[in-house]
C-alpha cells in the first residue's frame, strides 16, 4: 500500500471511531506512512471525543483534501 492508502485506512477506523485501531494502525505503519505519520496522529489525537455531527464534517472535508 501506498501512503495515501495507509493515510485513508486511519480515517475510515476514525469514522467508524475505533480510535484504538487507528493508534495501533500508525504505530504499525509508522515507516510506511511516511509524510503522512505526524498528520494521521493528528487526526487521531483531534478526533478522540468528537461526536457524530464532527466526525461528518471531518469526513466531508477529507473528502475535499484528497491527495494532500
């Protein structure tokens, strides 16, 4: 799998809040995500504790930064 690919699997488990598989998801592909590492962390840290209607608008908006 390509980064983006790897970067895409962290915010399906993050839509589906499986928070937990998502940590472990970039502590496993750490090397393999290279420039995407510190932003799937990020979107992991931001995302704990946001309810539905967020997690909506964090789903519509990176829909809207593909390939970024």
């Amino acid at each position: 799998m390509n980064p983006l690919d790897l970067f895409n699997q962290v915010k399906e488990l993050i839509e589906t809040k499986d928070f937990e598989a998502a940590k472990t998801f970039v502590a496993e592909n750490q090397e393999q995500l290279g420039e995407y590492f510190s932003q799937a962390q990020q979107l992991i840290s931001g995302s704990e504790g946001l309810g539905w209607p967020q997690l909506q608008r964090l789903k519509d908006f990176s829909k809207t930064c593909k390939g970024t």
